[in-house]
C-alpha cells in the first residue's frame, strides 16, 4: 500500500495564522452530512490509537512542572486541517483533566472515554478547513505499562526532580493530546517551565530560556582548558557550554556568557558558558521542531542536567538549510564522567553515518545521557536520543542512525517498525566492521550470530503476531539480515543507492515494507528481479530459517 509522501510544505508560526485567517472563510459555511471523525484508523495492534477525520499540521506545547507533586499543567494549541466534514474529532490523552476546550476560538463540546478526547466544535468543519483547536489540562501524568512489560510515558524518579517522557509506542498521550499514530507528523513548539535548579531538555533546537524571579547568580568562571573533555553540574545548577566541535575533540574554552536579570545568554566566542540560576523562581525553556515529527519521538527530558552546544563543521555535516548543524547534548551529573565519553564520540559517529546513510536529515541533533536506570531501554527521540545513563557507544551509533531511518522516513503504521529497527541494528554492524585494530567486528560474524539466535526466527519481521512483539528479536536482526541479503543480490553500488536513497526519497513523511520492496527492486535494476524468489519470500516473510548462501 502506497502511504503519505513527503509533505511538501511545513505549515508552522506565522505561516500557521496565514493559512487559519484564509480559511476563516470557509468555516462560516454550513456543513450538511458531516459526521464524527473516527476513534482509532486501522492499527494492527494498537486498534484505538491515532484519529480519523483530520492531519495535524502543527503542535505548540505550554507546560507547567511542578516537582513536588509531580503535577503538570498544560494548554495544547493543535494546528489541523479536516480531510472530511467533521462534526466532531478525536484527541489522544490518557489520564490527565481537560479544563476546557476550544475550536476556531469558539468554546468545544468535550467528552472523555478511556484514552479518547472528543471536541465537538460549534460549528461542523468542512473538508480541507484549517482549523485551531486548543485544550486546557492538568493532572499527575501516568507511566503506562506495555504489552512487553517496559514502561513508557512520564517517567519519574528522584521525588519528581527527573523526568523522561517516552513516547513509543504510545506513551504521548500521558503528557499532550495528539493524533498518537506513526502516520500523522506535524512541527512542534514546546515550552515547558520547571524551577530554576532543573533543566528542560526536548526535540529540536532551542529557541529561548526565560528566567522569572530573583535574579540569577554570578556566572562561574569559565573552566581551564584541561576541564572541556565534558560537562558538569550540581543538582542546585544547570551550565550550558558552547564549543566548536571538530571530530574527536571538544573545542577549547572561551569567555563566560553575561548574566542578566530576568535570563542567561551566552558570549558569541568560541565556547563560554551561561550564568547559573539560583534556587527560586522558574525557567521556561522553549524548543522548536521545525521537520516533521512523529508525536512518539517527542520528548520532555528535566533534570540538574548540563548542557553543552557545539556546532559540527560544514566538513562533517549541514543542515537542510546548509547552514552547520547544532549539536546539543544534555548529560545528568550523575552520569557526567562516563557520559563526557558519548558526548566526545558525538561528531565521530556523525561523520561515519552522514558518510554512510547521506547528508543528515535535520537542523540539529545531540543526545540526553540521564541517570542510570532512568529509563529501561534508549529511544530514538528525533534529533537528540535519550540514553538512561552512559553505555555503549555502539548503542549511540544505533540510536542516532534511527535519525535517518525512523525519524526522517516514519513506519506507516507499527507492523512496518522493522524498518526502523532492521536499518538501524544494520548500521552498528556496519560501524563495528569499520573500527579499527581489536575493536572491529565483521560484518560476516555480526551476521553469523544473528543467524544462530533461535530467537530471530520466532515470525517474519513485517508481521509480529502481538503488540507484545514489536519490539522483538526479529525486528531487529532478521530486519538487519534482510538488509544484508539484498546486498549481497543486488551488488555494492545499488545497495548504497538503497540505503542512501531510501531515507532521501521519504524524508520527513511515512512509507511502509511495501513501499520498500518496491524502492529496492527499482533501485536494483535488473538484479532487482531476484530479490522476490532470493530475499522477500524467505528470509523477509519465510516462517523458517533460510540455508545460509
């Protein structure tokens, strides 16, 4: 099935009220034979998740956190455009209280059942209307068990001082209503004000941090050039470094950023760092997401964390835009000493995969090191992956390689997840075969031991039996075997074409396992002929393990 392109244009700020104020219009007419959008749009697994009836364009997040409490105070503003006459519509959110809503300005009927939110507008909204609906709510946001039994949603720790909000596969809606589906992307801006001692860390880049009571305190001396190799924190303090980053190194130390009244900024040299808020009063951190996003890659990360901004060279990597790419990486003081390693490898691993995967796919990127065991897995949040404390650096490689395979190009719908997985488990092979000395792993073995695992042969990687199964084995070795096996059929030049062009070719929208098939049999021109009876039908779809060639 042929699933939603690119999107051909970003529908964000001052564009959003240009494209409501034409549609205003239109809203005025009389809509006959509309009806309800629907709750849920056909998900294998997760029957209930996502919404009929509409495409969202654009969220903007204003949250409030309070850690005492664990309470979250939020006003969701959802930028949509009706694909049929709705007389009313469906939100994603689990748990927390709905004040009020409304539609176009106009107050909105609202209704709740289990993990629906349903508005119903004054007036019914015709197809092709833009239309601005905004939700009040508040409450203590939930952690949700899934099928596997990982948690996922608003993760708390520390009495409520740290939080990873999660979102796969459905763990935004504990914190924002959505259309919660992998098939529906939209921008984002998110504001989210926390007491000055923490730090809020989200997708994108950030725009602002306003600070809003008592004045912030001197800003520390900036720190001897023998002390870059990371950064640090304490709990009651959140430094933010900004360095010109080359592979391998973290740049040299500047002067201090200035320090003001009502918020911190930076100096415009090389690196410097921000002054420190004190204790009292709050901070709002603003992020914007400019690319589309899947509303389960959003991320909310708070914490004592320690900021450090650098930019990678034009040499290593540019954004879409061509300016150098802003790297922002966020490690918790717990994690600071182990993690000052992930954050060295950043630019490295940047440069192997642009090398590898092609020119990469958004504004900016990084990575949040939390506190060990905040989390039990690491996600692909788009552009800065959450890692619950410092491990591997190959689970780096993986995560930031879902960027391009994930991110940038989305799964339809949950059935099509081993294309995320499959590419990334993929790339680590191919990054552990590229190490030198001791350290490098052939591809060959990598495969081998992929073969042997019993548990990668349990179903095909396009059709996991459960929910539960998703995020299991096959989806990820067999996923990356299957790669490996067109490689070998089709020949190194095509096979780089693929892997090159297949992120390339759906950036920013959805495809789905056949539009893949589809893409790697054009790509692989005549040979592509083979990959049917020689790839798909045995070691994609087989329901038992193929001879190895």
């Amino acid at each position: 099935m042929i699933t939603r392109r690119l999107r051909t244009a970003v529908v964000t700020g001052r564009a959003v009220a240009a494209v409501l104020a034409a549609a205003v219009a239109v809203a005025g007419c009389g809509v006959s034979g509309a009806r309800p959008g629907t709750s849920g749009v056909g998900d294998p697994y997760f029957t209930t998740l996502g919404n009929g009836g509409y495409d969202a364009l654009h969220y903007g997040l204003d949250l409030t956190y309070t850690p005492s409490g664990t309470h979250l105070a939020g006003t969701a503003e959802i930028t949509a455009r009706a694909t049929r006459d709705l007389s009313a519509f469906d939100l994603d959110l689990v748990g927390l209280h709905v004040s009020s809503a409304t539609v176009d300005g106009a107050p909105a009927g609202v209704a709740r059942t289990r993990t629906e939110l349903t508005l119903r507008p004054r007036r019914a909204l015709p197809r092709g209307h833009v239309f601005r609906a905004v939700v009040h709510y508040a409450g203590v946001p939930r952690t949700l068990t899934d099928p596997d039994g990982s948690h996922e949603g608003w993760l708390v720790s520390d009495g409520g001082r740290r939080v990873a909000a999660l979102g796969e596969p459905t763990g935004s809606m504990t914190w924002f209503p959505s259309d919660n589906r992998p098939g529906d992307k939209a921008t984002y801006d998110i504001a989210v004000t926390v007491p000055s001692s923490l730090t809020v860390v989200s997708n994108g880049e950030l725009r602002a941090e306003r600070h809003s009571g008592p004045a912030v305190s001197p800003a520390p001396e900036a720190a001897p050039p023998a002390a870059t190799a990371g950064p640090k924190a304490t709990d009651s303090a959140a430094r933010t470094i900004t360095t010109a980053a080359t592979p391998g190194s973290t740049g040299s130390t500047g002067s201090t950023g200035t320090t003001g009244t009502t918020g911190t900024t930076a100096s415009s040299g090389t690196t410097g760092t921000t002054g420190t808020t004190g204790t009292t009063g709050t901070t709002t951190y603003t992020w914007h997401i400019a690319q589309p996003m899947a509303s389960y890659l959003a991320t909310v990360a708070i914490g004592p964390y320690a900021l450090r901004r650098t930019r990678l060279p034009v040499r290593t990597g540019t954004a879409p835009d061509g300016r150098p790419i802003t790297v922002l990486a966020a490690v918790d003081p717990d994690s600071a000493a182990k993690g000052r390693r992930l954050l060295d490898a950043l630019p490295g691993i940047m440069a192997w995969e642009e090398k590898t995967f092609g020119p990469y796919p958004f504004s900016s990127t990084g990575v949040v090191v939390g506190r060990s065991g905040q989390a039990e897995y690491a996600l692909e949040t788009q552009n800065r992956p959450f890692l619950p404390g410092p491990g591997a650096t190959a689970t780096l490689v993986h995560e930031m390689a879902h960027q391009w395979y994930g991110d940038a190009v989305t799964p339809a719908t949950w059935r099509d997840m081993w294309l995320n997985e499959g590419f990334a488990t993929y790339g680590e092979w191919l990054w552990l075969d590229s190490r030198p000395g001791a350290a490098r792993v052939p591809l060959a073995r990598s495969f081998a031991d992929a073969y042997r695992d019993r548990g990668n042969w349990a179903f095909p990687p396009p059709d996991p039996p459960r929910a539960a199964d998703i995020s299991a084995a096959p989806v990820y070795g067999r996923g990356a075997m299957v790669l490996q096996r067109v490689r070998e059929v089709v020949g190194d030049p095509a096979f780089r074409r693929i892997l090159r062009g297949w992120s390339r070719t759906h950036r920013y929208g959805n495809a789905s396992t056949a539009d893949f098939l589809a893409y790697a049999e054009k790509e692989a021109g005549a040979r592509g002929r083979r990959l049917d009876s020689e790839v798909w039908r045995t070691w994609l779809y087989g329901t038992v393990r193929p001879p190895m060639a």
